[in-house]
C-alpha cells in the first residue's frame, strides 16, 4: 500500500506471558500522520506536528528502524498480545522484548511464526480519508500524553538513550546479514553465467551441466565460487574425454 506503516513495541514477558508496556504505531500517508500510543489514544496530525514533539519524533523514528516491511499489512487476528479491543490488523515489525526472570531486554525480530505484535485498531486503508483532529482535541491529548510517567518523571531521558543503543546494534547486525546474503547471491550469479557459457559448448550435453550445477549452487543455501571450483576440480577430468572442447570447459570453470 501507499502509507507507510511503522510501530514501536515494548514487551515484557511473565512466566510466558506477553504483556504490553508501550506502543506507539503510526500510519503515514503524505503529511498526514495517525498515531496511537498506549493509554493516551489516537490521533491524525501532520508530519510537522509530530516532527515539532520530541518524544513522539523519537518513537517515530525508532519505529523506523523497527519495522521489516513499511508497506504491507498482514490481516490476522490478534492472539499473541493482549490489547483492548480484538484487532485484526497486523504489521511486520522487531519489538523490544524484557524478561522479568532474567532483568534482560533486547530486540526479537517478529515473524509470524512468533506472532505479530503492532495490530492496529482501525482500518489503515482509511487513514486516507480521515481528518485532522481539531486544534483542541489535540490540545487534550498531547496534556494527556505528557503526564505519562515516563515523561513527568524524566525516565525518558535516560529510557531513550538505551532503547536506542540497542535498537541500531540490532539494525547494523540485520544489514550485516543482508550483505553477507547478497554477497552470496552475487557469487551464484556468476556460477549460473558460467553454466550459461558451458551450455553454449558444443559437446556438453544435460546430465553434464546438471553435474556442475549441483557442484557449484548447493540447495538450501548459497556457495562461493572458491568451494564451487573446488568441489567441480574432480568432474572436470571426468568428462573432458567425453567433449569435444575439454579446453573451453576447464577455462570457464577457471574464471
């Protein structure tokens, strides 16, 4: 879809169960932003509006870096987090999960093996249509939002540095690992290539470009090129009596 669907999720879990201390989702759709935080309530504001609250700017931007996929929705019912009302509106997000036994929190990739955790109670398809709540509305609910404890108290201050130290650990080990996956992807590129250029050989029939390619583009997961080399250094020799182009073979494979 065309919004942009972020949220921020704080867990703890007892004896197994999940409970919520915090959320703040947020739907964007151009300027227009909705918002709902624990306790507080909904809102549809401007992006400027939240840009201008350092606190909601914080959560929005942390939500950012939380959520997996910032277009989609997934239409699940909730069964995973205890909210008010029965939600049906799902997104892909991390979350901040504590554990109350061991005094810990970290960040735990949702999936939907473990259960979303950000469901909304709208409908985001109708952020769209819907209005700005009115100068006065808003008045009452940002009062409302900043007699929160965490703010009254100034545990924010402290909240958001550490929250947010962990938070971009978790987002350069996720993008070390998207690089570690592209990288092998780039590799098997280059072996599929080198498959294309040996069909082209006159000589090599199926039986013999399957040989290399279960040799070089394992199942399941990706190979180097090195190992690729290395596990077809045998074959090679093989098969080269059987073509007509032993040569061109061994210097394809060579690359």
């Amino acid at each position: 879809m065309n919004a942009e669907l972020t949220g921020f999720m704080d867990i703890h879990k007892v004896n197994g169960i999940n409970h919520i201390l915090d959320y703040h989702l947020f739907i964007r759709c151009g300027d227009k932003v909705y918002m709902e935080v624990k306790g507080v309530g909904d809102v549809v504001i401007s992006f400027d509006e939240l840009q201008k609250n350092k606190f909601w700017k914080y959560y929005y931007d942390v939500s950012l870096m939380l959520t997996n996929d910032k277009h989609s929705v997934v239409d699940a019912k909730n069964t995973n987090i205890q909210y008010p009302e029965q939600r049906f509106w799902a997104i892909n997000t991390a979350y901040i999960e504590g554990c109350y036994t061991l005094k810990t929190k970290k960040v735990r990739n949702g999936s939907n093996s473990d259960g979303y955790t950000c469901y909304y109670k709208i409908n985001p398809n109708d952020v769209e249509n819907m209005e700005y709540t009115l100068p006065q509305d808003l008045d009452a609910y940002t009062r409302a939002y900043m007699a929160r404890f965490e703010v009254r108290s100034g545990m924010f201050e402290k909240r958001s540095v550490y929250y947010y130290t962990f938070i971009l650990d978790y987002c350069v080990r996720s993008m070390e690992n998207e690089l570690n996956e592209l990288s092998a992807f780039v590799e098997d590129k280059k072996n599929l290539l080198k498959l294309i250029a040996l069909n082209e050989i006159k000589g090599i029939n199926c039986d013999v470009i399957m040989m290399i390619y279960d040799s070089l583009v394992s199942i399941g997961s990706l190979v180097s090129i090195g190992s690729g080399i290395s596990c077809v250094s045998g074959i090679k020799n093989k098969f080269a009596d059987a073509m007509d182009a032993p040569d061109a073979v061994a210097k394809i494979l060579d690359m």
